[in-house]
C-alpha cells in the first residue's frame, strides 16, 4: 500500500506494451484498485477489511446464484470443461503452485458465468472481477489455504456435475464464506507481522494470473 505505480517498469516487469498496461491501469483506477496521489501519480492504496468483507458478501449471493443456474442450464460440454479446469487445479494444488491455480480458478469461474446463461448476472459478476482476483491472491496465502480451496471446488464440481442447484450453491457460497476468513487472516498477519516484507501481498497480472517476484527476474517490491 502506498507504493508508487511505475508505468515503464511495470510493462517491463509483465512484459507487455504500455500501451496494454496504460489500459489496464485505467480499468483499476476505476474499480478503486489503484488511485491517484496528491501529484496524480497511480498508486495502490490501502486497504480495508471492511471492505473486503462488504465485497465478499456479495460475492457470496452472486457466485451462489451463478452455481445454482449453471446446474440447471450448463450443457454437457460445459461440464466437461468445468471438470478440466477442476484437473488443473488439482495438479496446481498438489504441486503448491498458487499462480496456476489463481489462473486455472479465473478460467474455471469463466464458464460457470457463461454457463449461467444470465446476461445481468453476468454483468455483475465480470464488472467486480479484478476486486475477486485481487483478494482471492491475497486469502490463498492464508495457511493451508491452497489444498482447502482445492477440496472446496472438488465438492463444488460434484454437484454441478450431478446438477444438484441446491447443494452447488450452498457449497458455492461456503467457499466464499471460507476465503473470506482466510483473506481476513492473511490481512491481520500483514498488519501485525514487524517484518515489513511479510506484509507485501501479491499483484496479479492483467490476465488474473499472479505475478511472482521471482517469475520477474527480482525480487523486488510488488505492487499489492
């Protein structure tokens, strides 16, 4: 939090043109993931448990909703396709690699939306996305957090699978309920570890994939 948004070497760093990154910066600015200093420099800000917890309550109902639907509307190739995505996480989990698991969870939670079949959910849902993908980085450094996540989306899947819409958003919305407690946990260590660099948090990148320091060729500051 606090830190200073540095257009050319944030481009370097995710090695793509400013002019992607100039338009991904705008979309942040506008969801209230980035915000401008006194001098009009981007920087990110600090943030506040409450309102994380406020996002997260209403990621609950939508993402509740949206598992309800896509167990009753999904085609067959969509469920073969969740289930895939599933396969993905199983192995990112297993391997302890929470950056393919953040990208294979984004891709995962695409074709639950599509396969929603609900145009006004689906507006919600993709319009709060990068506040979901900022925050879901963030509660999978919660310890154990990873495999927990991954047992939730297994038992997740099954019911889609079975097209139970009851049990799926149920399951959906403990999901939730159980990141948010693990974003909280990581939030408080952050703020009461003394060790500065345990308080950095992770910086996605503008496909919701999570940028780590060592993935950058440094180790240096992140940008969340």
């Amino acid at each position: 939090p606090g830190m200073r948004i540095t257009e050319r070497a944030l481009a370097a760093q995710l090695g793509i043109s400013r002019a992607t990154l100039r338009e991904a910066l705008r979309e942040l600015e506008t969801v209230g993931l980035l915000q401008r200093d006194p001098r009009g420099f981007l920087i990110v800000p600090e943030f506040d448990g409450n309102r994380a917890r406020a996002i997260y309550e209403l990621r609950e109902v939508l993402e509740g909703l949206a598992a309800s639907l896509f167990a009753l509307r999904a085609t067959d190739q969509e469920l073969q396709r969740i289930q895939e995505e599933l396969e993905y996480l199983r192995a990112a989990a297993t391997e302890g690699n929470a950056t393919d698991y953040l990208l294979h969870k984004n891709r995962y939670y695409a074709i639950l939306i599509e396969g929603a079949r609900n145009p006004v959910l689906a507006d919600f849902l993709n319009s709060l996305q990068w506040h979901f993908r900022f925050l879901r980085s963030t509660s999978l450094q919660a310890p154990g957090r990873l495999l927990r996540s991954l047992h939730e989306m297994e038992d997740l899947t099954r019911a889609l699978c079975d097209r139970n819409a009851v049990l799926a958003e149920n399951l959906a919305r403990v999901h939730i309920r159980n990141a948010l407690a693990a974003l909280l946990q990581r939030l408080a260590a952050a703020e009461t570890s003394n060790d500065p660099g345990s308080a950095e948090l992770p910086a996605p990148s503008l496909d919701g994939e999570t940028v780590d320091a060592s993935r950058r060729g440094g180790a240096g500051k992140r940008i969340w």
